[in-house]
C-alpha cells in the first residue's frame, strides 16, 4: 500500500522535479505525517508558473527536505503544514531570447475555476514554514543575494491573531457572495545584498558585497476579497509591515547601485526585442468582470461590514529608517578646491514611514475607507477642488456638443491612481568629518511635533500623488496629475559645510545616472503635474557670522511663519495689484514680466504674516527685527531663467530694538544698534562669499562640459518700508503693542527715556 501511493507521489512530482525516486520519500499514511529528502526542482517548469519575465532565467532551484503532515480527521478546523528546511535557487539575469515551453503550465489544469468548494478552501488554508530561503543572482556585470530566514505562511483572524479553528480565518456574507480571508507571511531576518564583479567568470562566492540592506523582521498581511461562487479574487488588501531599517551607504555603493539598474533596464530592453509576442484570447467569467456591489449593507453580517473593503490597495509600513550616507576617501581631484570636509557622512532618521497605493480608487470618493486616513482634512478638500477646475478647463476646451456630453456623463465614473507617503517624523543631521566631535553635531532638519503637541494621526510629511483616467473610454480628455506636499511644523538651520557637500553629493548621483543613460535621449511629451507645496510652521535659523568679542553680538536670525505654500494650480492665484502696476509701466524687462504673467511653469506663492528675529542663542529670547508682514508672489521657471516677484500683502515694517536696556561698550562706544548693524553686514560677506564658493564648485563639476548659467530676475513689488529705531533706558512696549506703534500717543513716548527714530522709505 505504502510503495503504490509512492509511486503516485513521484508520477505527479515529476512534473515539478528532476529525478525524484521513491527512496527519497518517507511516508506514514495513516498519521498523515510524510517526508521528502533533497528535492531539485525543474528549473523551467518553475519559470513558467511564476511566469518569470525572459531576462530572468533559473539556473538550479533545489530544497533539501519537505516534511508534510495532514490531520485527516480535522481538515475543517486544522490547516495542513508544509515544512522546509531550506531553499536554494541560482537566477541569472540575460538578454538572451526567451525558449518556448515545450509543454503547458502544469498548474493550467488543476482544479476547476467553475466551482469552489471544500478542497479549494483546504488548499487556500494551507500553512508553510521554511528555515530559509536564498535566492543568488548573477550576471557579467553584477552578483548578488536574496535571503530570508525562518519563513511561515499562516492562516489569521480579521485581526491578524492565531487561531485554533481555521473557520474564524473566513468572512462570509450569503447576500452578496463574497468572502473575506486572512493570511500573513512573516520573517524574522531579510538580508539583500549585490555588488560588481571584476571578471565575468567570477564566482558569486567572492563577490564582495558592497550593497547590504538587513532588516530585524517584518510581515505580509494578506486580506482577499474573493467570489464565494467561483472563487475568483475581486480585491486585495496587502500590508508590508517592517521593524527598523539600517543601511550604511557609500557614495561608491549608490554608484553601483544605479549602474545596477541601468545593467537591469537594458537587459529589459533586449528581452523585450528578442521577445516573440504571442496573444491568446482568453474567456473570462461574467463574475470576475462584475463589479463588487455591496449595495445591501444592512442585510449583511456586522463582522462582514466591520472588515470589509471595497478595492484593492498595497500598504507598507516601516517602523524606523536609520540611512548612514557617507563620502569614502578619494584623491584630491575629485573634490572642487577649498575643501574642507574629509570623509564627510550624513545621517537621517524617520519614524513610521506609511506607503499607500490606491491602483483603482474613484476620484471622487470621500476616502473614508482608506487606511489610517483622517478625513475630511485640507489635502482632500484640495484634490476636490482641482478636480472641479480641470471639468471647468476641459469641458471649456471642448467644441463638439457630443463630445463634452460625453465628458460630463463620465466624469462621476473618474478612477484615479493614488499614492499617499506619511512620516511620522523625521531628523536630518549635518554633515560630520573625521575631525567632528560627538558634542558639535547638530541637525539641519528637526521636526518641532514634541513642542507643538501635534495629534498622533498628523504627520510631520505627507505626500499624494494622483493621475487620473476614464474606464469607459481611452478618447477624453483627463484632467491633469497632481501633487500635494505638506512639510511640518519643522526647523531648518542653513549650514554651508553642508550645502556644498549635498551639492556634491548631488554631482556624483547626477553623473552616476547620465553615465547609466537612464534619463531618455528625447524629451516625452507629458504635461507637468499640478503641484502644491504646503509649509507649516516653518523655521529658518541662520547663524551670524562671528567672532563674537562681545556679548551684545546676538548669534542667530530666526525667520518664523505659521504657513508657506507654493502652488502651480489656478485655483491657488491671487491678484497682485502692486505687479499689475507695475506691467503697466513703460519700462525695461518686459520679457520677465511677461514670463511672470503668461508663463507656462508658474508657481503661486503666499505666506501668512512672517516675523523675524534675532537672539543670542536657542535658548535666549529674541528680539523683534521684522513685524508681521504677508507677502504673495510669483516664480516663472524656464529652462535657463528664473524669474521670481515678491509682493509684500502690507506696509513692511523693520524695527531694531535692544529689549530693556541700552548697550554701550566702554571700549569700542557702540551702541546696541551698531551691533545689529554690524552683524547684518558680516551675514551679506558670508552669503556672498558662500555663493563665489558655490559657483566654484560648479565650474569645477563642469568641466569638460557646455557651460549652462541660470539666469536670476527679481522683482519686489514693494510700496513703503517702515523702519523704527527704538533706544530706551526704561521698559519698552511690546513690537505687538498696535495702538502705541500706530498712534504714538504721550504715554507711550513718556516710557522713552532715550530717542525713538522713525523713517519711512518710499
């Protein structure tokens, strides 16, 4: 009995294995308990069930134990367990033309897509676990490794537990036929690594590794929405959820890494010529094509309503992203002269990133059903309105009647592709050499939620991204992609070492990447997105420039703004009187105005009031230099031109105080205000000389090349500045004191003991 249902083991096995025997099964029938040793897979039957694209080509795939136990007395309520020990499988990535399959998928016909039932649920059921899995990659150019360890397959409850009885994994709803089931896929280490080869018949065993990304752990949730008839899939929800990611990375490393991809689009390109194409006309069943009407939601059961989801999304959830960039030795050459910064590193750190795609969502969906999304809120109301604007554009465009009826009847069926990308929040350190100790690091990017008391469901980043198409016709006319970015609230603090090292930083990524020739040769004619930059609660810290001989030098100049935006969309211009003005002026520039107005790439900017500071340090009071002024304005972007105009909402007003006291030094006899003065003046000297430093650098990253400038215009539309010296011995009045700075009665100029000097600048 034994050995006649071995050799009905190996006559089905065959088909997925090389020279499998009865010898290598073990087999206890009754306890449902049967081992398999060293199975080596079929390579090609394998590619052509994972339907592998032709440039990836299995070399050998074997495992070196299976061991399977069936509890045939239990089936209903205890799933059937698979366990492995390892996998190993050699990949190679070729051009070469893809062979046809001499016979069918072995998995075409198994089972029948006419009917589900008891054994399609027992098969679905079904757990795996692997000790590990590693998959290597070679090729001429590039080796590398995929490997996961301790690998299991489980069947979960709605949510996500372990169950003793598999019938609490399924959702059933007998009024609309449709099932929701549970399954989650975890690790406990995934490693990747790829590197360069020097010879082509190099081995993979020593390939050094310079790329090596390794996560702790993480998790694949699964959750199908499937036909209870047939069971065809109608939606999925996947769940990629990550511990904490740690990668240390050269600027070698990323080199290699986008001459990696470049090697990859390439040998696609091959396949894709040498890829015979052939169509086969394929009869699907009215049920897969329908859509999921859960029209009777009150008839439905309260678990079904709870865990339901009516389309299909993929989710990835990192909990921590520690990235290390680092800058390794080079010769002096390829540094630009003056520098400074040897073996430079950047740290980065964010917090519970969230990843949403939304492949097929209707774009005008309120977006509750989406995941961990608080609606309504100001992102959602703005993909409203720029929907509302594109019908408006479009539908005006239009000549034919029929056309625009078309439009309009088509228009509530809009399906948009969405990607939503959050940070909880986010540190960026500055640039370290070898020379910086542990007590000088200091951030360039910090988040400021800690001092805000932000809600836990606001993030510090938040990004969507949406283009849109008509299902029922490829022939309209769709609206435009958008994309809205909202940053904060945050601080930013300018450091030079660590603008020239980005720039740097930047060359030798953008080189990396002409060199790989992955940006098209010719321009592809697609329309920019409409965009929208939202600010909130930004800081701008600009340290003075020392030496600080005395201690009335203040040390920093704080720029502060409840809210920045940057907009590319109508919807978002305002009027600008004071620029009307002066386009009506017979003068020069008339092409900059002229870009500023009719431009093709134009971006609307409007701050709420700004105010600017100047202090002794972060944790000294400042004084005020700018009272709160708005301002709005334009940025025209061309290809070598950049046109920029800046429209103060209000008169500006600049007041230079010294808070409490006047300060006089007995040795050199300056007042506070020559302090200020003098401070303003060294920080115009370093900007100046930082931008001489940067214009350097570029030539020096140039060379060899067509020399390109960007050419700078701008304009302030200013009307009256109001400047106000205030030199006290006594207590002042507060800059926000509005009745006393407007009115100037008497007691406000009784509290001044000294001189107060007003100037207005027309």
């Amino acid at each position: 009995m034994t050995s006649i249902i071995k050799n009905q083991l190996v006559k089905h096995l065959s088909k997925f294995t090389k020279n499998l025997k009865p010898e290598q099964i073990s087999l206890d029938v009754l306890k449902g308990n049967s081992k398999l040793q060293f199975i080596e897979i079929n390579e090609d039957v394998l590619t052509e069930i994972l339907e592998l694209p032709s440039w990836l080509k299995i070399k050998k795939a074997y495992c070196t134990g299976v061991a399977v136990n069936v509890p045939w007395t239990k089936l209903k309520t205890c799933p059937i367990q698979i366990f492995i020990d390892e996998i190993n499988v050699d990949v190679e990535l070729t051009n070469e033309a893809k062979k046809t399959p001499g016979k069918s998928n072995p998995l075409a016909n198994l089972g029948d897509s006419s009917s589900y039932g008891f054994m399609n649920k027992i098969i679905e059921n079904m757990s795996l676990y692997i000790s590990s899995v590693e998959i290597n990659f070679d090729s001429d150019v590039f080796g590398g490794s995929f490997m996961l360890q301790r690998l299991s397959v489980e069947s979960r409850s709605p949510g996500w537990a372990q169950v003793k009885d598999l019938r609490q994994t399924r959702i059933t709803c007998s009024t609309t036929n449709r099932t929701l089931m549970f399954k989650q896929l975890s690790w406990h280490l995934l490693r990747i690594e790829a590197s360069a080869k020097t010879s082509k018949h190099e081995k993979r065993s020593k390939i050094n590794a310079p790329l090596r990304l390794i996560t702790s752990g993480g998790k694949i949730r699964i959750a199908l929405k499937k036909n209870a008839v047939d069971g065809s899939v109608i939606h999925a929800r996947i769940q990629t959820i990550l511990d904490d990611i740690l990668w240390v990375a050269t600027l070698p490393q990323l080199r290699s890494a986008i001459s990696f991809a470049s090697y990859i689009t390439n040998l696609v390109k091959e396949s894709q010529k040498n890829e015979v194409v052939t169509t086969t006309h394929v009869v699907d069943s009215p049920l897969i094509r329908t859509a999921d009407k859960d029209t009777d939601a009150k008839t439905t059961t309260s678990a079904y309503n709870i865990f339901h989801f009516d389309q299909t999304s993929y989710h990835l959830h990192v909990k921590k992203i520690d990235l290390h960039l680092c800058d390794d030795a080079h010769t002096a050459s390829d540094y630009p002269p003056d520098w400074d910064i040897e073996s430079g590193a950047m740290q980065v750190t964010l917090h519970q990133v969230l990843i949403d795609v939304y492949p097929k969502a209707h774009a005008h969906s309120d977006r509750s059903t989406w995941m961990r999304y608080a609606n309504p809120n100001p992102i959602a109301g703005w993909f409203k309105s720029h929907l509302s604007e594109q019908f408006l554009t479009l539908s005006s465009k239009i000549e034919d009647p029929t056309t625009k009826t078309r439009l309009e009847r088509c228009w509530p069926q809009l399906i948009g592709f969405f990607v939503v990308l959050r940070v909880h929040d986010l540190a960026i350190q500055c640039v370290s050499d070898m020379n910086t100790k542990k007590d000088a690091l200091t951030n360039l990017f910090e988040s400021e939620r800690h001092l805000h008391s932000l809600p836990s469901d606001q993030q510090i980043v938040h990004v969507e991204f949406g283009t849109f198409y008509h299902p029922a016709s490829d022939q309209l006319p769709v609206p435009n992609s958008a994309v809205y970015f909202q940053l904060g609230p945050f601080t930013i603090t300018f450091d030079e070492r660590t603008t020239r090292w980005c720039c740097y930083v930047a060359h030798a990524l953008s080189s990396a990447i002409e060199d790989g020739h992955l940006i098209p040769e010719k321009e592809l004619d697609i329309q920019p997105p409409t965009i929208k930059i939202s600010l909130v609660m930004p800081r701008l810290v600009l340290n003075l420039p020392g030496p600080f001989t005395d201690f009335n030098f203040p040390r920093r100049l704080v720029t502060s703004m409840s809210t920045l935006t940057v907009s590319s969309s109508p919807i978002d211009f305002k009027d600008h009187r004071r620029f009307i003005a002066i386009m009506e002026r017979p003068k020069d520039n008339h092409e900059v105005k002229h870009q500023l107005k009719y431009g093709a790439n134009r971006f609307h900017i409007a701050t709420s009031p700004v105010w600017i500071e100047i202090d002794h340090g972060s944790q000294t009071k400042g004084f005020p230099f700018l009272n709160d002024v708005s301002f709005i304005g334009i940025i025209a972007i061309e290809k070598d031109w950049l046109n920029v105009l800046i429209e103060p909402v209000e008169d500006v007003a600049l007041m230079i105080d010294h808070y409490q006291f006047l300060q006089v030094s007995c040795m050199e006899s300056r007042t506070y205000l020559s302090y200020v003065v003098l401070q303003l003046t060294r920080l115009g000297d370093k900007f100046t000389r930082f931008f001489d430093q940067l214009a350097l650098d570029m030539k020096h990253y140039n060379v060899g090349k067509p020399p390109s400038e960007l050419k700078v215009d701008f304009i302030s539309a200013l009307h009256r500045v109001r400047l106000y010296i205030v030199l006290t011995m006594g207590e002042i009045p507060s800059p926000y004191d509005q009745a006393a700075m407007n009115n100037f009665n008497h007691s406000f100029m009784d509290r001044l003991s000294g001189m107060f000097l007003f100037i207005i600048i027309y």
